[in-house]
C-alpha cells in the first residue's frame, strides 16, 4: 500500500483526491486496501471533528477523508522518490528509523491542503532548521493540532506551536524558517539511509 498514486502499490485512498466530488470520492475510497478493515464505514477516513466535512454547499456534499498519510510510506512519488537518500518504508518491518512508537502514519491535514492521499514532508536541509518548509499543512481541529497516529498503534494528538503552521493560506511547498512543528514532523516521518 502506498501513500500516494503511480506506485507498486495500491494507493491507500483508492485514489480519492477529495476534489469536491464526493461521489467520486466515495467509490474511491471503498476501493481503498483499507475498506474492509473499516467495517464498510465511510467516516473512517475522516476526522469526527473535522468541520470541513459538513458541506454548507450541499451540491458539493461533504468532504469524505481529512486524512492523509507519510509521504515516506509505501513510496511516493515527485521530490520523495526513492533514491533520495532518505528511507521509504515498504513494509512494517522496514520501519526502523525511526522505531514503529515514533514513526507517524496518518495525519489530520487542512481543509486548504488537502488533495492526494499524501502528506509531504521535505527533508532538505534536515537538521538545520533554517531551512524548514512545508509542502502540506496539517490540521488544527484539536486545540490548534491535529490527530497524527503512529505505526505501533498508538495515537495521539499534537498542538503545533509555531502560528505559522496553522496560518490560512492556499499556498503549499512554504519556507518557514526555524519552525519547530515542521522539525517535529521530520524527525517522525524517515531518516537519513546509511
């Protein structure tokens, strides 16, 4: 399972890109590898108390997944390619660094950031913080944070400190010089390859 499309693997979406087709959206998402561990329940892909997923528009419908998963799992595709020096994890037992507790797998991402099932974290520069940036931004549904469940199982829920991670913008792929939530992020989500 991938965390994005044009992999060995089957997207972990489906191929949903939460497009404001929610028809679409829904038989993608039934055709995810993780529908049947979903008990056929659509708002498994969805924060409960995401307010973006009741639509004002009902033409639009609601937004069916706020979800998306570490770039770093099961491939990715454009700047995160394998090869780029940083470990992509296959599989569960590839995940170890960083350790299954500390790895993150899916994460609550903003209504204005959202798109494929792939939540990109670059690694450029890591660890200087000078050169932080994000590419998507995650949610702040939860006391400015979002819910980010890790690969042991656990989950639990982040409060980003730094304004401008849950600044409202339609801007990806940002610097954000020195932004402690972004150094968060990449520590969670690979590490360098020997």
């Amino acid at each position: 399972m991938a965390s994005s499309p044009g992999q060995n693997a089957p997207d972990w979406t489906g191929g949903d890109w939460t497009g404001g087709f929610p028809s679409q959206s829904y038989s993608n998402l039934i055709h995810s590898p993780l529908w049947r561990y979903t008990r056929r329940d659509i708002r498994a892909f969805a924060c409960p108390d995401d307010p973006f997923t009741l639509n004002p528009n009902p033409r639009q419908g609601p937004r069916l997944r706020s979800r998306s998963m570490n770039c770093y799992l099961g491939g990715s595709s454009g700047w995160f390619t394998p090869g780029s020096g940083w470990r992509v994890f296959r599989k569960h037992a590839d995940i170890v660094a960083p350790k299954p507790a500390s790895a993150w797998v899916l994460i609550d991402e903003r209504e204005d950031s959202i798109n494929d099932g792939c939540f990109a974290v670059d690694m450029t520069g890591y660890p200087n913080l000078q050169q932080t940036r994000l590419i998507d931004f995650p949610a702040d549904f939860y006391a400015q944070g979002a819910g980010i469940s890790f690969a042991d199982g656990h989950a639990q829920l982040k409060s980003w400190l730094d304004a401008r991670t849950i600044v409202r913008m339609r801007i990806i792929n940002t610097a954000f010089p020195n932004n402690a939530d972004v150094h968060w992020l990449q520590e969670r989500s690979t590490s360098k390859l020997p």
